[in-house]
C-alpha cells in the first residue's frame, strides 16, 4: 500500500463529518470500517472497530494518534507539523492526546448535534 489511508467508523455522522474533512484538505484515502479490504483490515489492530486508524507506509496510527497525523497533512495545520514533532517526544502529551481522544469518542452522540454528515451507510440505505 502506498497510498495513507484514514480509517473510519463510517456508521457515525461526527465520524463521517470528520472523515469528510480530512476528505477535502488532505490527499489521504478515506475508507469506512463497511469498505476496508482483506489486504487493509490486515494491517489493523484486532480490535479496530475501538476507534480510527491511519495506515501508512512508516506504520498505523490509531486512536488520537491517527486523528493527529491525519491534521497535521492538512493544508490548514501544515505550520504545525513541528510542534506536534516536538510534543510527540514527551509522553505526558501522548497520554493527553489518547485521553482526549477517547473522551470525545466516548461522546460522539453529543458532539453529533454539532458536526455531523450522513454516514455513507445510511446514504445507500436510503437510495441516496
């Protein structure tokens, strides 16, 4: 695989929201838990379903780390790549960044009121 893939839980609309962000700032490929291939699922943890993920050709990034290396290749956090490069040296900011992470996951429902998109599931379903 040569081409950075984000992989996402494409049955949540924050998560579809956020995917579709990363979607129109980055050139990473986006693809859904419903989507992943054989050849894909078999870089991911096992228990991948847990939260995002970002495969690429140095490794997977999971959790608050795949939602962080998918920032810092946007167009907009390009000025801070070296800051993330600098505090990912230190592992009190490791620790801040996975529990933020899981902190939000575990309240997507309630940021959903406030960014989400029609997860693409949903959107087959529907015929649209």
């Amino acid at each position: 695989m040569t081409e950075a893939t984000l992989v996402y839980d494409d049955d949540c609309g924050f998560c579809t929201w956020w995917a579709e962000y990363f979607d129109e700032r980055t050139d990473l490929r986006i693809v859904g838990f419903s989507d992943l291939t054989d050849d894909l699922r078999d870089r991911l943890p096992e228990d991948y379903e847990d939260c995002s993920h970002l495969v690429a050709a140095d490794g997977v990034y999971s959790c608050g780390a795949s939602i962080e290396e998918a920032f810092v290749r946007t167009d907009v956090a390009e000025p801070a790549q070296d800051v993330v490069e600098f505090l990912r040296q230190f592992e009190d900011y490791e620790h801040f960044r996975e529990r933020s992470y899981r902190w939000i996951a575990d309240n997507r429902d309630r940021w959903g009121t406030y960014l989400s998109k029609t997860p693409p599931a949903r959107r087959d379903s529907d015929g649209g």
